[in-house]
C-alpha cells in the first residue's frame, strides 16, 4: 500500500540570481509571474523568453474565467516549460498550462477531457503558505457554480520546486498573514486526515511547532520580526504542502471555498474563519486520539492549558490576523443553509479527509457558530 511520495525535485537558493544562473533559461520558456516582482527581480537579466504578467487577467484569486483568458491569449505561443514565479493564485494557473488539453476548464473539472501533461512546470513560490510548489492540486473559483473546487492528478504536479527565501522580503504583511495561517491548516488537516502516515505526521508536526513558534516571536517584537524567519516559514509552508499532499486537506477547506467563492475572501483568511469551529465541533463527537495529542503538542509550543487551546491558540492567531465572524463578510444567515448544500454536493474530495464525518446538520451548526 502507497503511504507517502514526494514528486517534485526540490531546490533551493538563497538569491533569485543564483536560481536563474543555474536553471538555464531558455527562448522557448514561459514565465508566469506579476509585473513588479519581474521587474525587481528579473528585469535586468534580459531574459529572451516569453513572460506573462498574471495580474493583467485580473487581480482576484484564480477562476475558469481568468485560466480561459490566458489560454486564448497564449495558445499559439512555441513554449516548453513553464517557470510559475509568484504566490498561491499564479501557481494554481501554471499547472493547468502544463496539460496538454484544459479548455473548456469545466469540462476538464467534469472529466471530459484526457488528461496529459505536455511541459515541463517549475514552481517558485513567494509567499510562506501555498504548499503547492509540491502537490497536485489547484484550486479555482467556478464563477458560473459560485464555489472554488479544487482539481488532484497526477500531471499537475510540478517538475521542479524551488524555494528562494529572497522572494518573500517584500511581501506585505496581510499576505504574509494569510499565507502563512494557511500552511497552518494545511498542517493540521493533514495531520488529522484518516490518509496520515508517519511520514506525514512528521512534516505536519515541524510545520505546526515552527509557524506557531514564529508567530509568538512576531506577536512579542512586532511585524519586522518575521523578517529572520522567512527561510524557515518557507521549509515549514513546503513540509505542510508534502504533508497535506500525501493525506490531504478536509472540513477547514471545504468550509472555506463557499466563503472564499461568494465573497472573494482570501483563501488562508477564509480558512482561519473556519479553523477552531471545525476543531471544536471535532472535539464534539469524540475524544482522545490524534485530537487529543494535536491539542497537547499545540499547548506545549504556545504555553497554555488543555482547557482553553482553541480560545489560547486564536489570541495568538488574532496578533497576526483577526479572525472575524462571518456576517463581517456580508454573509447572510439564510445562506448558511446554501453554504451546508455546496460543501456536501461540491467538496467530496475534502470531506472524505475528515478526523470524523461530519454531516449537514454539523456543518450548519458550525457555520451558525461563526457567524
């Protein structure tokens, strides 16, 4: 029985000059990357292959609508490897442009269309949260079925991840926040998933103890203070990402992309809306096991009783990002019934990943929770 893989060759580099001496790159490459971060990192190397700016497709987080824009624009362009430099949004595009066949996108989530992968895709990340520079999933909002869903095969995992710390001094700190609570989720439902290992839970634990760990730096010294620590939230977000791309995300996601796909919430932003109110409904319905050791291990890192780690564990996480209640976002009360309907009909795939299954009248009373 398969436990555990990690696909990607995985390099790393202190400076981005260092990375593009050694990759080599060619005319026949694709970068896919934001129009600033280009010109401040790459914008006197004179590059000779073709770059696309992201962001010229819209600067919200990625959609069919924004995929099938690109492909109209891109499709007759000669290239053959694919250098996605940029956070979660520019990442999950890259890896559709690597099949060989993805338009209409709808019939490719509906599995109408063979999927085959056709170039070679490098991954950079620049945010300390994605984790998807080392796992086959993309997520996108399906603006016509109003959700995000996410996509899992084999041939949209990257070639290539490479991890340059350099990228991440001048991302602003909201980002920084919302990327960064996202590899923690990533962590932990992973690390709950019934498709754990001990391979898993190892990535899951070092990711948990040196986001939580730095996060109480920050909260002590101030926002500047994660500047020394990047490198290790970048390792911490990857570890999340080989974890959670073995065992998979569940509820917290699941939960989350209703939020994200109505109301175009930052994806690790929904996700902490979500995060203790799916814990605690957890803790609701069983007791002891993989709950119980996760709360232990989360009250030795951040100094609190056992009593209170879900109440402890959000005022550390408000110092970096406030957790808001969800009719902050405009969402109304009537709609957590419909927000219930679409993680059961559309979030298959995540809620099989669940501590404990978890039905619709739970997830109305979470959403209820919450709001």
């Amino acid at each position: 029985m398969k436990k555990f893989a990690v696909k990607p060759e995985i390099y790393m580099y202190n400076k981005v000059k260092e990375f593009i001496e050694d990759i080599n790159i060619k005319k026949t490459d694709l970068i896919i990357t934001n129009e600033s971060r280009y010109n401040q990192y790459f914008g006197d190397l004179n590059l000779e292959c073709h770059v696309l700016f992201r962001e010229k497709y819209g600067k919200e987080e990625p959609s069919d609508e924004m995929v099938e824009a690109i492909y109209n624009d891109i499709k007759d362009l000669n290239y053959k490897r694919i250098i996605a430099v940029g956070g979660g949004t520019t990442i999950d595009v890259a890896k559709f442009f690597a099949l060989k066949e993805l338009y209409p996108v709808l019939d490719l989530y509906d599995g109408k269309i063979d999927i085959q992968k056709a170039k070679e895709l490098i991954v950079v990340p620049t945010t300390c949260g994605t984790g998807s520079e080392v796992t086959n999933v993309s997520i996108l909002e399906l603006r016509s079925r109003k959700t995000k869903k996410g996509m899992a095969v084999e041939e949209m995992y990257p070639d290539k991840a490479v991890l340059i710390p350099e990228l991440l001094e001048k991302l602003p700190f909201k980002f920084f926040a919302t990327s960064s609570l996202d590899a923690l989720v990533h962590a932990v439902e992973s690390l709950l998933s019934p498709k754990t290992s001990p391979f898993t839970e190892m990535y899951s634990y070092k990711a948990i103890e040196t986001i939580l760990k730095s996060y109480k730096i920050i909260a002590e010294n101030g926002e500047e203070a994660r500047k020394p620590l990047l490198n290790d939230l970048l390792l911490a977000s990857t570890f999340a990402g080989i974890s959670f791309g073995n065992a998979g995300c569940a509820a917290v996601h699941a939960m989350s992309y209703p939020l994200g796909g109505i109301y175009h919430v930052p994806h690790g932003e929904a996700n902490y809306a979500m995060f203790t109110g799916v814990l605690e409904k957890y803790g609701e319905k069983t007791e002891g096991g993989k709950l119980e050791k996760l709360n232990k291990f989360i009250c030795d890192v951040i100094g609190c009783s056992e009593e209170n780690v879900y109440e402890e564990l959000e005022n550390l996480l408000n110092k970096i990002l406030m957790k808001k209640p969800l009719r902050e976002y405009g969402v109304k009360e009537e709609e957590i019934y419909e927000f219930a309907d679409s993680v059961i009909e559309n979030q298959g795939r995540l809620m099989s990943n669940n501590y404990v299954e978890l039905n619709r009248d739970d997830l109305i009373n979470i959403y209820k929770k919450l709001w």
